[in-house]
C-alpha cells in the first residue's frame, strides 16, 4: 500500500475526503446554476407626452413560462397603479431564473 494511503478501521482515508469534496463541488455548482438569472429591460412604447415624475408597474410570475395563474402585468394596470393618465413610455422587464420561473414587469412612466 502506497505511503499517502491511510486506513482507520479498514476505511480509505483518501478517498473519503475525494468523495466529500466532490459532493461539495457537486452541490456548489447546482446552488449557483438555481440561483443564477438573468433580466431584460425593453423599451415599447414611447409617445409626445412629458416622461412626468409618477412611475406605475404591473408584474406577473409564471412557472415554466406559460402557469401565469391570473396576474396582470398590462400597461393599463400598470398605469392605473402609477395614478398615471397620460403614458410617456412603456417598458417590459422580464426576468428568468433557468426557464422555470419566469417574470414579466411593465413599467410605465408619465403624469
């Protein structure tokens, strides 16, 4: 038996250590891929109107990118959530946690 081979009660020493650390790299890995996501704002509309101070958004989450569950994320809503009567710009923020959760923000800006 090599000299960097130690057994306690008949169990390689080693290789336990190998296995553990590859069952911490293993779990590493899956944390940061499930935490991992990425966002996208878009710009979709734009009118004559003032940008204005008020700010309205609207959100929905779905699961597997069509489970929206009834949530609103329309401009409409989004305005009527600003107090906003006047729409300057309407933005869409999407965001995705690995295609399984998926988010829809309309962020809609004017007076």
């Amino acid at each position: 038996m090599p000299k960097n081979h130690k057994r306690v009660g008949g169990i390689n020493i080693r290789s336990v250590f190998m296995k553990l650390k590859l069952i911490i790299a293993a779990i590493m890995l899956s944390m940061i891929a499930f935490l991992s996501s990425c966002s996208l704002t878009l710009p979709v509309a734009a009118t004559s109107n003032p940008i204005g101070s008020k700010i309205g958004t609207a959100k929905a989450t779905g699961f597997l990118g069509v489970l929206f569950f009834d949530q609103d994320a329309s401009i409409q809503t989004a305005a009527k959530n600003g107090g906003i009567t006047k729409v300057a710009t309407v933005d869409i923020k999407q965001g995705n946690i690995l295609g399984i959760v998926v988010t829809y923000e309309t962020i809609v800006t004017g007076d």
